[in-house]
C-alpha cells in the first residue's frame, strides 16, 4: 500500500508515526510529493485535493486522516494506538479531534497570510488565534488524565504542537500551560515522534 503525503502536513505525521509505533514501514510505501508540482496526481485520488491519501494493497483510496489513522491500526493488533472501547475510547478520539480542530485553525492562518499577506481579515485571523489558544488550553487540562498508553490522541497533540513551532514560531504555546510543557518534554523524542519531525 502506498501513503501520499507531504512531509510538513501534521496530518499525515500521526499516520507516519502510527506506521513506525506499529512496525509496519515494510507494508506502507511513503510517496512524499509537492503539492503545487505533483497537483494533477493528488486531484486524480483524492477529489478533495489533499493529502493524506492512502492507497490500500487492493486499490483501494483511503482519506482523510482520521479514517486513515484508524485503517492503518487495524492492520495488526501489535500495539494498539486507538482504544477498543469504553472511555479510553472516547477520550483519545476527542483529543485527537481537539488536536486536528488545533491544526484546521492554524493551517487556515498560513493560508490566508500566504494568499492575502496583510490584507488578511483582522478579525478572522485573531478569532482563529483564540482557536489555538482555547485548545492549547483544554489540552493543558487533559493531559494529567492521559492513559499510560501512546494513544492516537497523545499522537495527535505532539503533531499539532510541533507544527505550531514549525510555523508559529513567536507563538508561546507553552506559557500557562505546565502539566502540556512537561508532558511535551517527556514525549518528545519518541522514536516515532523524532523520526517523522518536520525539518
């Protein structure tokens, strides 16, 4: 099978680090490409135009991340990054879906800064801010309740995290936020995590 990616999408990183957590880089070929050179390709299997896409052993095409994060996983039961059941269930996927509405907020920034420089809409720009924030936030407050286990929400919030340093570098993300800073320090060079980090 094949995953079409970017190498600076958070999206397709939590499949990445899902592939190394699982041992399965041998079944799943990574095919990074350019988002403006390789445009005709990604539109040919995803109509919506992004990455990631993955493309199963019997063809078949898989997206967005969510769904693919979860495909990926049920490929062997050798540690499991989402929960069977129950709470820890639900909470790892709120969290990764707090994670990515982190994410949604920050990319539609770099996109409206990139199409539109300073003539961006003020007013939607900080409301998208106070997005991030809020999030950061709730994650703060989360992370004490986390589970021992490296689930698909603790994932999600090193790739959120990250790409706010990639691309929000004056953003302090880490002020306020204790119990989020140090559990960061001390998932950060996850194997998984190290290996897949943007340059």
């Amino acid at each position: 099978m094949k995953l079409i990616y970017t190498t600076t999408s958070p999206y397709a990183r939590k499949i990445r680090m899902i592939i190394l957590e699982k041992d399965l880089s041998e079944r799943v070929e990574l095919q990074a490409i350019d988002l403006v050179a390789d445009r005709a390709l990604l539109n040919s299997v995803n109509p919506l135009g992004k990455v990631p896409v993955l493309i199963t052993a019997q063809g078949d095409v898989i997206y967005d991340s969510p769904v693919i994060c979860e495909y990926i996983d049920s490929l062997t039961a050798i540690s499991p990054v989402f929960p069977a059941m129950g709470a820890a269930r639900w909470e790892a996927l709120t969290d990764q879906a707090l994670a990515d509405g982190l994410l949604d907020a920050a990319v539609q920034i770099m996109v409206l800064r990139r199409e539109m420089g300073d003539a961006a809409p003020e007013k939607l720009v900080l409301a998208l801010d106070d997005k991030i924030h809020a999030a950061l936030n709730q994650m703060d407050s989360r992370v004490p309740a986390f589970r021992e286990a490296f689930d698909i929400g603790q994932m999600s919030y090193i790739a959120a995290i990250e790409y706010l340093m990639l691309r929000f570098p004056k953003l302090y993300w880490r002020t306020g936020r204790p119990s989020l800073s140090l559990w960061y320090d001390e998932n950060a060079d996850r194997p998984s995590a190290f290996a897949t980090r943007p340059a």
